[in-house]
C-alpha cells in the first residue's frame, strides 16, 4: 500500500534536517509522498522538490502558516502553493520579519533575566528566514546556559514564561485567502493539538479545504473524531508526522503513514481549483 507524510519541517524554518536528508529518510521508509511544510517558508521547497525527484518521491510543496481566530492560535498548512507567488511571497516575508524581530526580543528578555545569551549566536544557528523559538532554546543549550531544549521552555520560552514573546498573527480568514490566491489548498493542521474544532465551521465558510486528521499527536479517538469532521464537511483528510528532525530524540518521520488516495484527492482538488481558474469569466467577445 502507498502511503505520505504531508507534515514536514526542514532547517529552513525550526527542523534539524537538510531537504535532502529527509527526502533519504523518506525514502529509506518507503513514502510514495511527502510534503515540505515549514513554517511561514517555502524556502525549502526548490530543495527538497529537486531531492524527491531523485528519489522517485511526488512532491506536494506546501507550508504552515501560523494564524489566529479570536484569540485562538490556528496553524494552517497550504499546500500547492505557487511558491513563486509575488503576493505570497511578500506577505509571509513580513512574517517572517516578525519572527526576527521576536528573536531580539526574547534574547533581550533573557539578558534582563541575566542569561547572557547572544543573539548573533541565535541567527547563525538558525540560518534562515524563519526562526523561532526552537532556535532560541537550542542556543541556550549550545552555550550550556541551560541543560536541555525542556528546561529553555520550561524556564523561559514556554507560553507567559519570562521570555515568552507573543508573536503578531495573520489572521485564520486571511491566511485561507492567501494560500487560495497563490494556487493553494487551506488545512487546519493538528485540531486536536491546538483544540480549535470550534473553529472548523467558520473556516469551512471562508473556504477551508481540509483537515489534518492524522497527527502524531492524536489519538486514534481523536483522529477518528476529525475523519469524521471531515466527511460532515466534505472536506480533504490529510496527516503528517509533523517530524522536527532530531530536536527530540528519534525523528518521528515514519510514526503517520497516510493512505495515499487522500493525496490523490488532494492533487484532483488542486487540478480542478487550477482549471476553474484558467477558464475566462465571460466568454470572450467575437470581434464585429
Ligand atoms: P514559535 O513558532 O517560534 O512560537 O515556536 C513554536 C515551535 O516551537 C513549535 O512549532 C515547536 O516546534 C516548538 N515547541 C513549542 N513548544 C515546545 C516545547 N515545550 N518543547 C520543545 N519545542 C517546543
Ligand atoms: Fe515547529
Ligand atoms: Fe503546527
Ligand atoms: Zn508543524
């Protein structure tokens, strides 16, 4: 049977691994699939687009935006992105503007704290247009100002921990239109991490395409829940590992393994949205 993972982070936003790395590992395993879903990136995707043609691999390019519905944080992933779209592109720029200013914010909170943690040492480890606060925690640890990435969370990088920066969001209605206007399809990642399943109908009104049912962080209860969902309204099912690299011990590419038909669906839906969209709106006028 075939089957993807479409929930992936690579060292262009807060995972360990080069594009190339994880396409070997995603090979080794026997995915027929795989997506890139860095956050607010798609600087990966040429990469790791390159890799899995290597490898035999379809690639399904994407990214994950991080959104906001009244005051409930949203990841949306959107898939099939045009990754060179010029609106799309300069929107997540400037979040990803926001996340380097955040950097300088939570060193400068530890240094209040008198944690002297530099943040030119930050930016070289995270050596991307999109860093977070994984990269602030691994920092900590490779100037062994803390022990581990838990004890940076824990002590001050956790939600209303003393370096704790709450980040400026696109909001969840926006974020749907963009990854739309660029060619894309909109999934709610993770519902049951974020506990956003009353959000799912507004969304569903903006023109939400689907939900990630199938994450490593749900149970089978909770998945089944979401297919569930997904079926009352007639949206695509998807589910990744969500896989960070090595940040955590083993890399969790391999723990989720999607049917491949929800890939097939997802690429019948992108296909239909592309050629809708290329059919004129009136019909074209013959000339006198
Ligand atoms: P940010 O986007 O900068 O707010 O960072 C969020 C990212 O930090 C998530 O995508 C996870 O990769 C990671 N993260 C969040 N909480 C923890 C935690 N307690 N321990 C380790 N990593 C975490
Ligand atoms: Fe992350
Ligand atoms: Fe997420
Ligand atoms: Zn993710």
């Amino acid at each position: 049977m075939k089957f993807a993972d479409l929930h992936l982070h690579t060292h262009f936003s807060d995972g360990t691994f080069s594009p190339e790395e994880l396409v070997g590992h995603g090979h080794r395993l026997g995915f027929a699939a795989l997506a890139l879903t860095d956050h607010d990136s798609v600087e990966g995707c040429p990469r790791m687009a390159a890799a899995c043609e290597a490898a035999g691999i379809v690639f399904i390019p994407g990214t994950e935006l991080t959104a906001e519905y009244n005051d409930t944080e949203i990841h949306l992933l959107g898939y099939l992105v045009d990754t060179q779209n010029k609106k799309f592109l300069s929107d997540i720029a400037k979040f990803q503007a926001v996340r380097q200013n955040r950097i300088h914010e939570m060193v400068a909170r530890l240094n209040g704290l008198n944690v002297p943690l530099k943040v030119e040492s930050v930016f070289a480890l995270a050596n991307c247009q999109s860093p977070g606060r994984p990269h602030v925690a691994r920092a900590l640890v490779k100037a062994g100002l803390v022990a581990n990435l838990d004890e940076a969370f824990e002590r001050f990088l956790k939600k209303s921990r003393p370096a704790w920066v709450p980040k400026a969001k696109m909001s969840a209605l926006e974020a749907v239109e963009l990854i739309h206007q660029a060619g894309g399809l909109a999934v709610m990642a993770h519902p049951g991490l974020n506990r956003t399943d009353d959000v799912i109908p507004a969304l569903v009104e903006a023109g939400l395409d689907g939900i990630e049912c199938f994450h490593t962080k749900h149970s089978t209860v909770a998945s089944e829940r979401y297919l569930e969902i997904a079926d009352r309204f007639h949206l695509l099912v998807t589910g990744g590992s969500d896989c960070h690299g090595l940040s955590k011990g083993k890399p969790l590419i391999g723990t989720v393994k999607l049917p491949y038909e929800h890939v097939e669906k997802l690429l019948a839906k992108a296909g239909s949205q592309k050629s809708k969209s290329e059919i004129p709106h009136s019909a074209p006028r013959t000339p006198r």
